[in-house]
C-alpha cells in the first residue's frame, strides 16, 4: 500500500490506569500447553452453549491480564450469552498491575513481555485445538471490555488469527497500533472492525471504558454494557450463520 495509514495510535497512559469492578468471578483456572487459562462456561443448559457447545471464544485479555477481576467478569458475561470462553495468560503470572516498584516503565515491561507472549501465544491457540477439536466454530476477542493497554501485544496476534480458518469472527475494542496494511488479507478482521463501530456508545466516555471504566459513571457504566451485550450479538450473528450454511450443506435443513 503507497500511503500506509495509522488507523489506532500507540500506548499511553490511559492504557495502564483504571477502576476496579465489583464482582464474583465464578470460572476456573485451567492450564492449556502448560499455559495458565481462564475458563468459563455457560451455567444456562437451554443456552447456545448447550445447544451448540461448540461455540468457543479466545480471549486475549489487556495489560493486566485474564485473571485480573474486570477481565474474568467480562469472560464470565460472555460464557453467560452461550458460549465457552477461554482466556490466556500470555503474561505468565506478570501482569502490568503487579508493579507497583517505584520508578516501573511500563514500556519497557511491554517489550519485555512481547517476547514472552510471543512465545506462548501459538502454543496455547494449537493447543486448544487439540483440546477442544478442528470441528469447534471460533470466534476471536480482543476482550470486549479491553482497553488498549498491551494493544502492542494483542492486535499483533488478533489479526493473525483472523486468517485462521477455524475462526469465524473477530472482535477488537479499543484498538492501538494499528495500520491499512494491518487489514487487507484481513477481512473477518476488517468486518468486525468497522461493525463494531456501530454499536452505539454513549458520550462522556474515555479511552478504555469498557475494561476499567468508573462505574459510577451512568454514560461509563451505560457503554461498558453496551459494548459487552454488542460483542456477544456479533459472534452470535457470524456463528449462527455459519451453523445454518453447515446445517444446509449436510442435508439437515
């Protein structure tokens, strides 16, 4: 591409800062590939999770990690709206919340830390293949809740595993470090971009509502909800469409 445009700029404070949400996370701590992961299933048995158990979303959580409270209550939502979410810790136990030493970058932790995410990141996704099956449908988060903390981190691997054949959709929120040339073999990426935009959010929010906004905000509190049940019905759509062209092609419908 000749002008290869910024669409989402880079980390800044606003990514390492934030509340923290009131809740009991109700999922477990599994390991995957020797990987620490958070799962969550749907507790509803007349659910889409139990009619189609096969609905898995990846989630890859911000800078403070999938067992950080806000993200596992986000990943308890969605496995809520009939789904199997699993989260990853591609930090290994170091997340950026951790640090509270005196003089800590958290630049410099985010070069650190790529390259152990880097390792990992792989490793995990095929082994929730083996674990779970070929045969299960995908769906991608960069949590729904996130803000663009590690976007460094995340949107490397979000948009690599947009190209998976096993994925069905992507979701990114609150993006950074992202250019035109990130997109155009893309489009399961490029779709839910743009279609997430159109969910409406409501004004008087900041960079990173959806993960670690004020909840005593009405408009922060109105959009991080908004933004959950938006992510859940947007998996829902290319799923459901998928389950119905399989359903078609075997003879089923």
């Amino acid at each position: 591409m000749a002008n290869n445009r910024t669409l989402a700029g880079p980390p800044g404070h606003c990514c390492f800062v934030g509340f923290k949400h009131e809740g009991k996370p109700v999922g477990t701590k599994i390991t995957i590939a020797e990987i620490p992961t958070y799962l969550s299933e749907c507790s509803n048995t007349t659910s889409a999770a139990s009619i189609h158990p096969e609905r898995i979303i990846l989630f890859l959580p911000d800078a403070y990690g999938v067992f950080y409270q806000n993200n596992m209550l986000v990943q308890d939502f969605l496995a809520q709206k009939g789904f199997t979410v699993l989260g990853i810790d591609y930090f290994m136990g170091d997340p950026v919340h951790l640090h509270t030493e005196a003089g800590f970058d958290p630049m410099k932790w985010v070069d650190q830390i790529r390259k152990v995410a880097d390792e990992v990141t792989p490793r995990w996704l095929a082994g929730v293949k083996e674990k779970y099956g070929p045969e299960r449908q995908i769906t991608q988060a960069r949590s729904p809740s996130t803000a663009s903390q590690d976007i460094v981190l995340v949107h490397p691997y979000t948009m690599e595993l947009a190209t998976d054949e096993d994925v069905v959709a992507v979701s990114l929120a609150h993006p950074g470090l992202l250019d035109e040339d990130h997109f155009p073999k893309h489009q399961k990426t490029l779709d839910a971009f743009t279609g997430r935009q159109a969910y409406p959010y409501s004004a008087g929010v900041q960079h990173g509502f959806a993960a670690r906004g004020d909840p005593s905000s009405a408009d922060i509190r109105w959009g991080k909800e908004q933004s959950a049940e938006g992510v859940a019905m947007w998996f829902h759509r290319f799923l459901d469409e998928k389950a119905v062209a399989r359903d078609a092609s075997s003879g089923m419908i």
